[in-house]
C-alpha cells in the first residue's frame, strides 16, 4: 500500500518537477543571458518570476475562492437557525447544512483548493531546491546548472540553498531569519485583513469563526517552526506568494467587499467623500436672477344691479357726468335780412299808450 501511494506521488511530481524547472531556466535565461544579471540574483529573480506565473494562473481559482469564502460568510446566520432547530439530532443537522450548501452552489472545502493546488507546487519547488543543495539534478536543470544555482551567491556569501539551521555564516541566517519572519508575519496579516474588514458581525460567532481564528494563529506558528529548515530560495518563494496574495485580497476587499462589513461601509464612505469633492471642485450651480413679480391686480366684479337702479341717476357725492357747453346762437345763427332801426340795428321798444 505504502508503495502503491509512493509511486502515485511520484507520478505526480514528476511533471511538477520539469514544469518548476523549466519556468526556472526560461527566466534565468532572460535574466543572465538577455539582461546580463549575475548568476546568484538571476536565480533569485527567477524564483519570484517563477512565483508571478504561478500565482496568475491560480487567479481563477482564488477569485472562486473568494465567492465561496463569501457565500459562507452569508449562509452563517441560516446555519446558526439550523444549529438551533437540529441541535440533538447530529444527522439530520448535517443533512440540512449540505442541502443548504447544495440549494445555494456553496462548497466548503472550495476556500482551501489554492492552498492544496499550491502545496504540490511548493514540494516541487523545495525538493527541487533541496536536491540542487545536494548536487542532484531535477527536471530540465542539467548538472552545470545546478552546480550555478547552489554555488552562485545572491550577495556576499549567502546562497539559496543556505537554511537557517545549515547555514555556515551569520550573513545567510540573517537572511534566512528575515525571510521566515516576513512569510509569518504575511500569512497573518493576510488572515487577520480577512476577518476584521470584509467578514459580517455574524460570521464572527460560531463554527466558521473558530476555524477562521484557528487559521488565523495556527498556520503562522506553523510556517515559522518549518521555515527556519527551508532553504532561502524556497523562503523566497513562499515570501512572495505571501505578498501577492495580501495585495490581490486588498483590492478585492477594497473594491468588491461583502455586504454589511466594515470594508463595505467604507467603500460606501469613500464615494460620498468622493462625490462631495467633485462637487466642491465644480462649485455651486449659478442661479437664475428672476425679475420681482408684478403686484397682482385684485379684480372686482361689478355689483349686479335691477333695471331700474341703472335708470336712476348717479349717487350724491359723484361728479355728475361732463356735459357739452351750448353754443353760441349768435355765432352759429344766420344774420337777419330785414332791414333794423338804430345806430346798433336794435329794434327800438314800444311805449305803452297813454292813460
């Protein structure tokens, strides 16, 4: 048995072997034979273009991860209702939960498929490393290459086959001590970004948040108890994977974070300021300068008044209406052609006849 499961794993290596191999020369020869890099630092540099390949190859997947992680964080409160409803009955408990995560297309385990695509990879790398340390060939490396590679110097006298428990100098443990620290303190603040900004109050409690916290404490430890027996080209690796990994998960908190958490809020947040900004920048609209309203005219209806209150004349108090002055009779009148007595033509006055 055990050597039916040793041949499977070799079956599996084998072509991890050349694939890691092979990435390696093709940036070693950009490197030192395009860009005239010394040996140690081409090797160094092709390690973390190594690193790049693989990491964008595994975006999909990590952008699955990233929906699955999240339809978890969400599926947490229905959980706890079913923790509730099925907590005596363990089996039926289990039923609902996968029925649940089945109803919704959640996989559980899909959080942890980078990871596990990742560690072959990574005993590909160590192992190629390893043997490199010990003047094994592996994959495409021939032996001249691999003598380059473990006695080429990165600076000074520190190698990338030098551990922090084989290395003959203080340089090199330095470096090795560095670079353990930098991959522990990447892995938990990777996980810690995680929960505190783009998890909700309620994935905070129950199952899910212990293995979040175990997570969160357990695998540093972890990487910092291995990591001082793994070469420096392996830490150099493992260091950069760390990085890319807290900067992709930055972005997508930044810019695509789970509803109802704190990095939500924020982002929320950050477009108000935003729009203020713009808004501010453009200044206030000009307003229209109106010309004032005309008074209003109240208009009054005439009272309704009989026939005969419109005959009678107009009221005391009221000028009387204008009236045409008669004219002059004696203008307008034709001369008289009878013949008149006087001086003036006046006709003289009778005298009354005598008594």
């Amino acid at each position: 048995m055990i050597d039916f499961l040793l041949s499977v794993g070799h079956a599996i290596m084998t072509p991890l072997y050349y694939l890691t191999s092979g990435i390696l020369l093709i940036w070693h020869g950009l490197f030192h034979g395009l860009l005239s890099i010394p040996e140690g630092a081409s090797w160094a540099l092709s390690i973390i273009g190594l690193t790049l390949v693989i990491r964008i190859a595994l975006i999909p997947l990590f952008v699955k991860q990233i929906k699955n992680s999240r339809n978890m964080q969400l599926l947490q409160p229905k959980v706890k209702e079913l923790q509730k409803k099925y907590g005596h009955d363990r089996e039926r408990l289990t039923q609902e939960t996968m029925k649940l995560y089945k109803e919704t297309g959640t996989n559980p385990l899909a959080s942890c498929f980078p990871l596990l695509l990742q560690m072959p990879i990574f005993l590909a790398l160590f192992r190629t490393l390893n043997n490199a340390a010990h003047d094994n060939a592996v994959g495409f490396l021939t032996h001249a290459q691999v003598t380059s590679l473990k006695n080429s110097p990165i600076f000074g006298s520190v190698y990338l086959s030098d551990s922090f428990t084989n290395a003959t100098n203080w340089q090199a443990k330095v470096v090795a001590a560095v670079l353990v620290v930098l991959m522990t303190a990447t892995t938990f603040t990777t996980q810690r970004q995680l929960m505190r900004k783009n998890m909700p109050d309620s994935a905070l409690t129950g199952q899910y948040a212990q293995q979040q916290k175990m997570l969160l404490y357990v695998l540093p430890v972890v990487f910092a108890v291995g990591g001082i027996a793994f070469p420096i080209g392996v830490l150099l690796y493992w260091t950069t994977s760390n990085v890319w990994t807290m900067g992709q998960q930055f972005y997508v908190i930044r810019n695509n974070p789970t509803p109802g958490t704190p990095a939500f809020y924020a982002k929320e947040q950050r477009e108000k300021d935003r729009q203020k900004v713009v808004t501010s920048t453009e200044g206030p609209p000009t307003p229209l300068v109106d010309s004032p309203p005309a008074p209003a005219v109240e208009r009054r209806q005439p009272k309704k008044q009989s026939r005969e209150q419109r005959k009678k004349p107009a009221a005391k108090g009221k000028p009387p209406p204008a009236t045409v002055p008669p004219e002059d009779s004696s203008a307008t009148k034709p001369p008289s052609s009878k013949p008149t007595d006087g001086p003036e033509g006046k006709r003289p006055r009778k005298k009354p006849p005598a008594a």
